[in-house]
C-alpha cells in the first residue's frame, strides 16, 4: 500500500528537550513538506524539500531543523528554540501535479 | 499577510441540499487551486482541484469553480450528506514552486 506515515501519533515532551518528529512516504515523490496546524487555524509551512539533499524553509521556520537524507524520509526535529510548540504536526509529499498527500499527523505536547 | 482567505468559519446545511464553500485568494500568481477535507486528528485529504485555464472542474458530488477577475473559488457539494461534515480547506500554488498556501478552513457541519 502506498502512502504516508508519520510517527509517533502522539508525543509529550519536557520544556528545553529536542524531539524528532518521522515521516516516511512510499510514493515515489520527490517534493515533501512540514505543517503545523493549531486550534483554529489552517496549515502553517515549516520547511519543504523538493528533492534529497535540499530543502527550504517555509514561512515558520524559526525553531526546527530538517534533513533530507533520502527520498523516502524527511525527519523534523523540534527544538528548544520553538517558544511554542504544542501542536498538531502534517507530513505531506506531492505528485507532479502539485497535488499533496497528507500523513495522519503526530500531536506533539509540551508539557 | 493572508494570501488565501476562507471568510466564513463555520457553516452548517441540510442534508441533501447544496454546500457552498468560499475562497479568496490575493496573489495573481497563483495559477493551480486545491480543495482538502480535515476531520479532527487526521490529515487532510485531497478533494478536487482546478488550473487557472478553467473556469470548472466536477468530480461526482463535487464541483470547484474559478473566478480569476474576481480572485474567487468555491466548492459545491450536491447534494450534502452526513459524512461530509468537516473542515474544507482551500490551498493555492503559483509557478514559482510546489509549495501551497492553504486558507484557515470552514468547518462544514451537515444536519441529519
């Protein structure tokens, strides 16, 4: 089955810890994407990747990092930097068409 | 600055009859538009989607229509059903890149 996954689906984490978020893909695609959703609000972009080895930063960087090792895998890591990073966090990639598929997202608390 | 903007929040119908879900979009670069249905603690699923070089693009009980003088699109769903209760969220993308914006959704409530 082809598809998206994002590991864990829920994850607590202390003030001043780092945490990383996975999100694999068996689609093939190239580009991928990190979103963060909030009570309320639509989908905010942290960072994307169009291709291995690249990546930019979207319009809420600020307190993550990424990598993109392999096609397949886009790890995001939450830093202690993030002032506020409880939150509902999307893994998606996109076909040629620029049509995004979503991960079933991990709910990150801070505790 | 909100380049995609989903002006109603919530909006609630009969079963059966139309939904009608707006977006306004400010960026005349935009050039592809995307709809994307949320429930709670899942990620969104692709609905339909439209190119600037149509006005119309159906796909069963789905239909977007483009107005680009107005910077305008919208979703209607005939007729409406229970399931299709959740957030719809409108997404554009332009051609200097893949990367979409995306509106803050309209929760769409449909009524037994």
């Amino acid at each position: 089955d082809g598809g998206i996954t994002q590991s864990p689906k829920y994850l607590f984490r202390k003030e001043g810890q780092n945490v990383t978020l996975s999100c694999e893909q068996n689609l093939n695609h190239d580009a991928m994407y990190w979103y963060r959703q909030d009570p309320g609000q639509g989908l905010r972009l942290i960072y994307y990747s169009q291709i291995v080895n690249d990546f930019q930063k979207g319009d809420i960087a600020e307190g993550y990092s990424v990598s993109r090792e392999k096609k397949e895998s886009f790890p995001l890591t939450v830093t202690s930097a993030q002032k506020n990073p409880t939150a509902f966090y999307l893994c998606a990639s996109s076909n040629p068409y620029n049509e995004q598929f979503f991960g079933p997202g991990t709910r990150l608390t801070v505790l | 600055d909100q380049q995609v903007k989903q002006n109603s929040p919530s909006l609630s119908v009969q079963e059966g009859r139309i939904s009608i879900l707006n977006c306004d979009y400010t960026n005349s670069m935009f050039d592809y538009f995307l709809w994307y249905k949320k429930y709670p603690a899942e990620g969104p699923t692709f609905l339909i989607s439209i190119s600037s070089i149509k006005d119309k693009n159906e796909d069963g009980r789905f239909t977007v229509f483009l107005n680009k003088s107005a910077k305008h699109l919208s979703l209607h769903i005939v007729p409406s059903q229970p399931g299709d209760s959740a957030v719809y969220f409108c997404a554009a993308s332009g051609t200097s890149g893949s990367r979409l914006t995306f509106g803050e959704g309209t929760q769409l409530t449909v009524n037994p």
